[in-house]
C-alpha cells in the first residue's frame, strides 16, 4: 500500500513540474467552450439548451489531451521498467497512474467546468446538477482514457489511435452523464453511471496492467 | 539462490537464446557476454521478471521465481540501458520520486558515484555520463539482494568504473548477487561468465 501512495505521489509530483499538460488541457477546456459561445452567439435561449452537452463533450476531448502521455512519457525513458519492477502489481501501476491522471486533469476540469457552464449561460440552479453527473463521469473518463492509453502503448501512430478507441468506449457515459444532467429526476441516468463506474472500476486497471506487461516484455 | 533452468527467449518471430541454464550462489557474480543481439538485455529483462521466458524456469531458493513477479521484483534492482531519469527534476528529486528518502540517504546514494555535488541540479544538465552514474546510484538505495545490469559501464569513465567495481566487491561481500551484461572489460573478481552467442539457434 506505501508503495501505491508513492505512485499516486510521484505522478502529483511529476506533474506539478510539468505543469504544461494539466494546464493545456484546461485551457483547451475553456477555449473551446468560448469557441461555442462565440459561433452560435449569445442567446441566452440557445446556450442554456447545449451548455449541458458541450461541456460535457470538451470535457471529454480536453481530459484526452494528456493521455498520449501517460504511460508513453514513462515508456520511452525507461521509468516504466522500474515502475514494473517497483513491487507492485502491474494493474496496480496503471491504477496508480489513472488516479494520478484524474487528480491532475479530472478533478481539475471538475472545478472548472462551473464556471465555464455559467459562461455559456447555463442557470446558477442547473449547475450542481451538472457537476454531479461529471464527477463519476471525469473518473470514467481517466479509467477508460487510462485502459487505451496502455493498450494503445508502444503502437505505431498510437496518438492517433488513442482517441479512436477511447471515444467510443466513452459513448455510453455521454449519454447518461449529459441526459442526467438536464433530466428532472435523473435517478436512473445516476444509476447508470454508476453502474458503469462499477463495470470500469476493476476491468480498466486489469486491462491496463495486463497491457503494460505486454508493452514492457 | 537463483537458478535458472533452460532459459530461452523470443523475440518477434526469431529464438534469440535457447537451454541457458546457470546457477548462482549469495556473493557470486555473472558476467553476459557475446555478441550484438546475442541477447544478453533479452536475458536481464526475463531475469527482472519484465519479459516471461519462453521456455525453461527461473528458481529462487528453489521456488519458481517468476511465480509472482511483484514479489520478485523486491528481490532486485534492475538498471537498463535506459536512464529512467525525468529531465525537468533534480538530480536528489529524481532519486526520491519513486519512494521518498531522506536527504541523507539521497546524498549517501549520489556520494557512492561521485555526484553529490550535483544533488541540487536539474538533471537535464548532466552529461550522459553522469546520467548513468545517477542511474546506478539507485542500487545504493535499495537493500534488494540481486542487481540486473544491462551495460552498466556505458559512458563511464576509468574512475567512475573503478568506484563502480568497488562498490560491487562490497555489495557481494555482503552476501549480494551481480549478473551484469557488458561489452566492455569489468573486473568481478571470480565471477562466472556465459557467452550467449553459443546459445543461440
């Protein structure tokens, strides 16, 4: 256990000197979400109705952005062979460096992503709601983004393979996450959430681990 | 002790060694040595536990080593050919980010290859040199009993590999294990050599 802790430690403190990747990522955040506004105009009829989805959707693509570097940062420089050989798990190393990736970009998208809503004229009231559904939503997003990222690990043009395996894996969590957050009662869309958090829960640090393996052999 | 039972290893399609059988006792050294591609980093790499052996077994006290790869990996430090170093920190950062040490220990590591005074410095300023020495400073901080070396003198110069020679001798009085791959000469007084290009296909 003292040894994943000095995984997640390490990750907070590798990215802390790197800064540039967490903070590219919200600022990609933040422009694209202005991009909205500046296309379809200021209607406060029009923005309200899409804030919901848009922020929804740039979350997903801005959490994207540092994923081609979790594990290959560590794969090209040899860090990941010590990781390997750190006493830990393999799961457990991608495990630790997904939870390092949603401390440095999940949670911080988490806290930006209300101001950005309010920027697009999204109801003060329809925030927390909004909010609600990204929390589970952004660690879906560094669980899955985490599981393609190792798989897609060592593979020619792996960049661009990344995002069209995770996108699409991403589907279903858009769905119930953007539905929950308009929803009256978006009991069941939580439900659903939930549910898949506890699917990708387990089965995205042991495919992660199990890629990494592969990826280091 | 560590047993290795007819080893052999594949890469890509090609059986790059095959029947490497050795036995090594506390204290005992192994030098790799052959040819490029004879694979001697194949054979460091299966011995760490990071590549499952194509055929054959690796024992550890006559259990099977590879049995549980978390639990052998506390048995050795592995230093690649790769550096494992993140530019953008300092040389004592660098040794602390796996694990957090004190000061002291971080400058006992750097002191046993000669780069305490570089403790402070980012390491994108070192040379590649010193890049490897600060990479080998991480067997100092580790108690693990058997050391992996792929190519441990690369880039080192006649000093550094003295001091490197001696801080062997001492870890192997203590009862620890070397298996080293190199080209060029080291002196591992009465260690046992194997020549990987005769285990080839």
């Amino acid at each position: 256990m003292r040894a994943f802790f000095a995984l997640i430690r390490r990750e907070l403190v590798l990215a802390l000197r790197h800064a540039g990747d967490s903070v590219a990522s919200l600022l990609f955040f933040v422009i694209a979400a202005s991009l909205f506004a500046f296309a379809i105009g200021p209607s406060e009829q029009v923005l309200a109705g899409i804030a919901p989805g848009v922020v929804w959707v740039i979350a997903l693509l801005a959490a994207l952005l540092p994923l081609n570097r979790l594990f290959a940062a560590d794969y090209e420089d040899g860090a990941l062979d010590q990781l390997m050989v750190s006493g830990l798990p393999a799961s457990a190393v991608a495990f630790g460096k997904i939870i390092g990736h949603w401390l440095t970009t999940g949670l911080p998208l988490l806290i930006i992503a209300g101001p950005v809503a309010i920027m697009l004229r999204l109801d003060d009231a329809a925030v927390p709601q909004l909010l609600l559904t990204l929390l589970p939503g952004t660690i879906l997003l560094s669980l899955v983004g985490g599981m393609s990222a190792a798989v897609t690990l060592g593979a020619r043009g792996g960049t661009v393979l990344l995002p069209l395996i995770a996108l699409p894996l991403m589907i279903p969590a858009l769905i119930f996450g953007a539905a929950g957050a308009v929803a009256t009662h978006p009991l069941s869309e939580f439900a659903m959430l939930l549910g898949l958090l506890a699917l990708f829960l387990p089965m995205a640090p042991l495919a992660a681990g199990a890629a990494l393996r592969a990826a280091v052999s | 002790m560590l047993e290795a039972r007819s080893l052999a290893a594949i890469r890509g399609e090609r059986l790059v060694f095959r029947d490497v059988s050795f036995r090594l006792a506390a204290g005992g050294a192994l030098l790799l040595v052959g040819p490029n591609g004879a694979g001697k980093s194949s054979l460091i790499r299966l011995l760490a536990g990071l590549t499952p052996p194509a055929a054959g077994a690796l024992l550890w006290d006559d259990q099977d080593a590879l049995d549980d790869p978390p639990l052998h990996a506390t048995r050795l430090v592995f230093v690649g050919h790769m550096d494992a170093i993140k530019p953008g920190l300092t040389v004592a950062d660098n040794l602390g980010l796996a694990r957090r040490r004190s000061r002291a220990d971080i400058v006992a590591a750097l002191a046993t290859v000669d780069l305490e005074r570089f403790a402070d410095l980012p390491a994108r300023l070192l040379s590649s040199g010193q890049r490897r020495r600060l990479a080998l400073s991480r067997l100092a901080l580790s108690s693990a009993p058997l050391w992996l070396l792929d190519e441990p003198t690369t880039g080192l110069d006649a000093a550094s590999v003295r001091r490197l020679e001696a801080n062997f001798a001492r870890h192997r009085a203590g009862g620890g294990m070397i298996i080293a791959a190199t080209h060029l000469p080291l002196d591992l007084p009465g260690s046992a050599g194997l020549d990987l290009s005769r285990a080839g296909s």
